[in-house]
C-alpha cells in the first residue's frame, strides 16, 4: 500500500510539474458533444452505425457518479435488455445478462481490449467508478466478428476520459445509509505536446445485515483505484498514450459475527477475497495523410484473488494479454477495416487446499476485415473473421448489418452474425458455486460453443420547434447457441460442464421511448425475453430471468441549479433454479441535486424507495448458522439506501 501511494505522489509531482513548465498551451477548438462510436472502430455517428450500439455520454457518467461512485452496475441495469444479476449475496459478486442469456455470454472491454475473462472476469468486473470514464457502449448480440470468441450476447466496451485544452479537476465524497463511504478524484489536461489523465478512488463499505437474519446481506469491502494515463504527440497526426491501472479490493461477508468479533464455537462461517489487479497499456494511433489510419493496441492484466473460508483457502491468478494492429482506409463512399489480433488468459493456480482445476491457458489469433458501404439512404457493413484457438480449433465469423433512412423521421437497421465462446469452468455463472466443487473441462470431449444472432429494428425521430422531441426504437432480436456448455451437479455437489445436444435459444423484443417535453427527459422501456433450455425436458425456461421487464425514468433541469429525476423499474416473475415462480416487484429510486455556485455540487439520492427486499418474501440460506445453504438471488436484498454526495469541480 505505502509504495501505491508513493507512487501516486512522484506521479502527481511529475504532472504538477509539467504544468509548471508547459508555456505553450494547445488552442484546440473544444468539440461540441456529436456521439461518436469507438466500438465499430470507424468512428461513425451513432445514428449512421449499421451495427446498433448503445451509448452512455459523458453526461450519465457525471450523473452516476454522483449517485453510485463506486461502480456502473446501476446504470447498466437501466438499459433495456440488460440485467445486473447479484450471483451470491455473501461476496457481493455480480454479472451482466443481456437478452436473457448468462453473464459468460457478455463480452466486458476496457478502451476496446478485453481484459476480462473466466478468473479474472467474475468479482470487482463492474467496480469501474464513472467519474474515470468517457462514455460506456453496449451492443447487443454477436460482436464477434470484430472482437473474436465471447461476445455472443453481447459486448460492454467502457471508454476513459482523455485529456483536454482545458484543466479539468474534480473531486467527490459520497456516504450511504449502509456506511459505504467513497472518495473519488480525476484530473487531467492535455498540452502541446504531452498530456494526462489520472483518476484516485477509495471505497469503504462495512458490513450490513440488513434482514437480521446473522448473515451479511451486503459484505465489508475496502478498495483502492489508481488509474494514471501519459498522453504524447509526438505530431499533429500521431498519439501515444501509456496507461497503468491497478486495484485492490479485500472483500469480507458471512455471519456477522465472525466478521465482528472472530470465530467462536458456534459461529464460524465465513467467505474473504482479497484481489489485486494490475493493467498495463500501450496504445498507439498514427493519421495517414490519405486520411487513413494505422493503430496498434497492446496490454497485459494481472489478477489475482486469494480466497478463504471456515473450511477452504485458495491463492491462483490469471494473466490477460492482448495485442491488436488495425488499419482503417476511407474512400469515397466507403470504409474498409483490417486488422489482426493475438490474445489469450493464462490460469495458474499457486496455493489451495481443496481445488481441482490445474493450470491451463486459452488464447487465439485472429484477422478480420470489414467494409462500410454508403449509399444515399442505406449504409451496409459486411464483415468476416477467423481465429485460430490453441485447443478449440479454428472459426470462421461472418457478419452483415444494414441500416436504411426512409426519410429524415423513419429508419430500419438489421443484422446477423455468427460468434463462438471456448469452454472455461471460471466463467461468471448465474450463481457462484463453491470453488472446491468445480470440476475441470475435459478438452478431449468438450466442443466449443457457437452461435448465430439475429437482429431487427424500426426507428422513428422527431424534433419539434418548440424544442420538443421523440425517439422511438422498436426491435427484434434472436440468439441461438449450439451445443451449449452447461453445469451439471451431481450427487456429491461437484460441478462438471458439459456440451448439450440441443441449443440455448433467447428472443423477444425491445421497445424503449425517449422524449423531451418542456425540459423534462422522459425514457419509457419495455423488454420481452423468451429464454430458454432446449435440451431440458419438462419446463425449458432459463431460471432467473424476467419475461417481462419495464422501466421509466423522468428528469427535469429547475432554475437555480436544481435537478429532479425519478426512476422506476418492473420485474417480472421469474423461475427458480427449482422451476417454482418468484413473484414480480417494482423498483423505484428518486434523485435531487443543486449547484452551489459554479463549482459545487450536492446530490441526495434514494435507492428501492419501496424497499422491496428478496427477504422478504423468503428465506436467504437454508441450513444452519455453521453450516449455510444460500439461496440463488432474483431481487434486491439490501432494501432502501439513502446517499448524499458532494462534487467540487474545477
């Protein structure tokens, strides 16, 4: 910890230094806010992209971290098609399921490289503060075409914050009735020829066990976020940019005696994580003078987690390395996109005491190429992919996506592609089984997952003169998976995975409304997902997935720096992992904010107004206080939370 601070100090001194001998300072003119896609990697507009992506601004990020520093997991939840399922109420671990399908079908990316996969992709994967971050994209269905094996539901790529002409300085402490306290600080300023961005953040929750029940319903947690970024241009059309970012988390939950006073006869269970993770990044992008551009990408991820219990410890990490070349070319009604790609995850177990799986490693080669092809109207991407895996064998992944402007008001956008995802019995699943009970996959009799995605949807855009608007998106979706890898459990509670003979297949649709009206912000959601075991007899339906959900929220900017927004979500019953029905629930949350002059802000924020709590419809664990079984989560279980947080901005 002293050298993390070190660190961050000798850094901090070298960019006050910068500043102090910078005389010449970059008349950049400031770009007004267009949203621009970095996932399609031709830097379109997001309302021109053939490939439907979802954007969360730099605007949302602001707001979000005054409501929820610590993390993007609420605002994630927000999107349509999108659940942040809790899969373990003592660790506090969660995943993202998109249209239905488990969180190890969502590819998570970190400025377009992925660093988070099997070991390294479950705990602290959504600890990701937005006040260090630019914007948030989402894309729903295969991705695979350009970003190789995982992206079969979908794709988060979380985009950081670069620097600008203009100091920026911000600083935020946030508290919680649940006594989480968060101190979150970004800096960065870009000038001639260097630049930086450097983001410090510190979060300490106790533990809270918030139905009485002995057990923590949400576990203690100390964590620390150093992510300093080095920006050089060394001309006009060139930058490089050097990034490290590192986090420690130490993470306790169990009976709330064990984590108060220590291990007693008769109160002994309990679960720690401590996890570590270092990221070191190289990018480099140099401007053509035909208006191409060449870039390289390059990074390395260390993780590490050291686990214990009453009963087991296990110490293993797993590194993530990456490297990608691009070169996009545009011409006159086109853009054409090729590229290649070496990445791959390196599992190493070095201390347990009951734990089954050994060493192993995963890692492909990929080349793709697509072509963007604009007409008048119409804008068609074709792309196409292989990747060579070292166990798995070799895939071929074509893709097409259209969109097609009917007029200024009336627009259709449509696309398939094919994706793949290679067996790995760390990945996120819907709940966290016991470590010791996971089995290894056999790589002699277990195939890799394949699938094809389909997607269809109907715009419709109007912006009135009296500064009123409408949006409104109506779409289709279809995901089938072959010969899925599924947990099996026997007897002895050992995890085995195995290929199923019949697919996983998830369709449905999305309805979303976004509107202006007189300053207020409208947003009204509706999903509808049929998810399913085809292989299953009997009921088919994924278990802890929502037929129906909806969401609303309402926002309105008052004079005198005041902001009002409510927000309301409806969840739909669900089945068990026994197939009995959990009922359905609403959620509501309400925000206020007020700028005190022009460098304050204060925000009083509630979560589940309602306080609807899983508790309270049954049990959590079964079993005894020594010896607990806890059952799969389908709602929220630490009811109703107040926070106030205050942000200083330069």
């Amino acid at each position: 910890m002293k050298k993390i601070i070190a660190s961050a100090a000798v850094l901090c001194s070298v960019i006050v230094l910068a500043q102090q001998k910078a005389d010449t300072l970059r008349k950049d003119n400031e770009i007004q806010e267009v949203t621009i896609v970095a996932s399609s990697r031709t830097q379109q507009k997001i309302e021109n992209s053939p490939q439907k992506v979802e954007v969360l601004g730099k605007e949302e990020m602001s707001e979000e971290s005054g409501i929820k520093p610590a993390g993007i997991g609420s605002i994630l939840g927000d999107i349509s098609g999108v659940q942040i399922q809790q899969s373990s109420p003592i660790s506090g671990n969660s995943n993202i399921r998109i249209q239905g399908l488990d969180g190890r079908y969502t590819q998570i990316l970190r400025d377009g490289m992925p660093l988070f996969d099997g070991f390294s992709g479950g705990l602290g994967v959504l600890n990701i503060p937005p006040l260090d971050l630019q914007q948030v994209e989402l894309i729903k269905g295969s991705a695979s075409t350009l970003y190789g094996g995982g992206a079969i539901g979908g794709l988060v790529n979380v985009i950081s914050r670069k620097p600008t002409s203009k100091q920026e300085l911000t600083a935020l402490a946030n508290y919680s009735t649940l006594d989480e306290k968060n101190l979150n600080m970004f800096a960065s300023k870009k000038y001639k020829w260097f630049g930086y961005t450097f983001f410090g953040g510190y979060t300490h929750q106790n533990a809270q066990d918030v139905n009485k029940d002995g057990f923590s319903d949400v576990p203690q947690i100390r964590s620390l976020v150093v992510h300093p970024k080095l920006f050089f241009y060394p001309s006009q059309n060139s930058t490089i940019s050097l990034g490290w970012s590192e986090s420690f988390d130490k993470n306790l939950g169990g009976d709330m005696q064990v984590i108060k006073h220590g291990e007693t006869a008769d109160h002994q269970y309990f679960e720690k994580n401590r996890l570590q993770r270092n990221t070191y990044e190289l990018v480099y992008e140099q401007k053509l003078n035909d208006n191409s551009k060449l870039e390289f990408k390059n990074s390395l991820s260390d993780f590490e987690r050291k686990f214990t219990s009453n009963d087991n410890y296990l110490n293993a990490n797993q590194s993530n390395y990456f490297s990608e070349l691009t070169y996009v070319k545009p011409m006159n009604n086109m853009i054409w996109v090729l590229g290649t790609d070496f990445q791959g995850s390196r599992f190493n177990p070095q201390s347990f005491q009951n734990f089954n799986i050994p060493r192993f490693e995963n890692n492909s080669f990929g080349l793709f190429l697509q072509n963007t092809l604009k007409f008048n109207k119409a804008t068609i991407e074709t792309g196409i992919r292989n990747d060579f895996t070292n166990h798995y064998g070799s895939f071929f992944l074509p893709s097409i996506a259209m969109i097609y402007h009917f007029d200024d008001h009336w627009a259709a956008r449509g696309g398939v592609g094919l994706g793949y995802k290679v067996p790995n019995a760390l990945a996120p699943q819907m709940i966290d089984y016991h470590l010791e009970n996971l089995m290894p996959i056999n790589m002699q009799t277990t195939k890799a997952e394949k699938s094809v995605g389909y997607n269809l949807e109907f715009n419709y855009k109007k912006k009135f003169d009296n500064g009123n608007s409408i949006f409104i998106n109506q779409a289709f979706f279809l995901t089938d998976i072959n010969h899925p890898v599924i947990a099996t459990v026997d007897a002895n509670q050992n995890v085995y995975f195995a290929n199923q003979d019949k697919p996983v297949v998830s369709k449905g649709f999305d309805t979303y409304i976004k509107g202006k009206v007189d300053d207020w912000e409208l947003y009204l959601g509706y999903t509808f997902t049929i998810a399913k075991y085809k292989f299953q007899n009997g009921n088919q339906f994924i278990p802890l997935t929502p037929k129906n959900r909806a969401a609303m929220t309402v926002v309105k900017d008052f004079e005198g720096g005041w902001k009002f927004g409510v927000e309301a979500s409806y969840n739909g019953s669900q089945y068990r992992m026994d197939y009995s029905k959990t009922p359905d629930y609403l959620f509501a949350a309400a925000m206020i904010s007020k700028d005190l002059g022009e460098h304050f802000t204060v925000v009083l924020n509630c979560e589940n107004l309602f306080d609807y709590r899983q508790s309270r419809k049954e049990a959590l664990y079964t079993g005894s206080i020594l010896n607990p079984t806890f059952n799969p989560l389908w709602g929220p279980i630490d009811g109703r939370v107040f926070n106030l947080s205050v942000k200083w901005k330069l």
